[in-house]
C-alpha cells in the first residue's frame, strides 16, 4: 500500500519507476492524493502522429499515468481491468494536463473520471476506468 500521507516527492519517486509514462512520453506527476491526481507533459515533437496532431496513445498513457497514481495513492495495489477514451479535440496548447478522480473508491473496486486538457483550457479526452484493488 502507498502510504495516503507520502509528500509529493515520494509519489514522484515512486511513479518515476512507470518508465514509459515518464521516460519515453514525459509525464510528471503535480497533484496526488488519496482518490486524486493531477498528471502532465509537455507537447513534443515525439507525441505527434504523421499529420502533426498529438497521438492518441500518448493522451491515453498520461490519462493511464494520472489514474495509476489516483487509484494507488492510500490504497491496497490497484491496477485497472477497463478503460474508455473518448477524444473530443486537438490539443491546441503546449502542455497536455489530466485530472483523474474518484467517483467511487471501494474496497475491491474503484470508479475513476480522468479528464484531459491543454494548457489554454481546451478539453482533448475523458476517459472512465474500473480498478480492482488487490489484498
């Protein structure tokens, strides 16, 4: 379990062993607390697809990256058995900024929103996940 009283630099520590989500895509974590996360990174040239617009895959690994630490931060080892992502627009701005949260924290199951934004407030994705929670 991840102590729900961990500083913000030990939850970077921690989730700095996700090594694709922080090497290879760039995300940090802002935020963490018990059922929150707030996750982001800056847009480069490597989260672009061949028609210049960031990829799916790496808004989806930032919203993957935020709902990891939402879910695990004062709880039992999470990890997620079902993810939607609905994408709504481009990313306009030069950061991507995902905000998980929980809508219903359980002791086997977890409920998550992970909303996603650019630095000038335009909303690119949601996604919903269900978590089990491992004793």
């Amino acid at each position: 379990m991840l102590d729900k009283d961990m500083t913000l630099e030990e939850v970077r520590e921690f989730f700095g062993h996700d090594l694709f989500a922080t090497q290879a895509c760039g995300c940090e974590v802002l935020e963490a607390a018990p059922g929150h996360a707030v996750c982001a990174f800056t847009i480069g040239p490597q989260h672009r697809n061949a028609q210049g617009n960031v990829m799916g895959g790496a808004i989806f690994t930032l919203a993957d990256f935020a709902l990891a630490v939402a879910c695990n931060v004062g709880e039992n080892p999470t990890v997620s058995v079902s993810s939607t992502i609905e994408y709504f627009s481009m990313a306009k701005g030069e950061r991507l900024i995902a905000n998980a949260s929980a809508n219903k924290s359980g002791r086997s199951l977890g409920f998550y929103t992970i909303d996603i934004a650019d630095d000038l407030g335009t909303s690119v994705a949601r996604m919903t996940s269900t978590c089990f929670r491992r004793a």
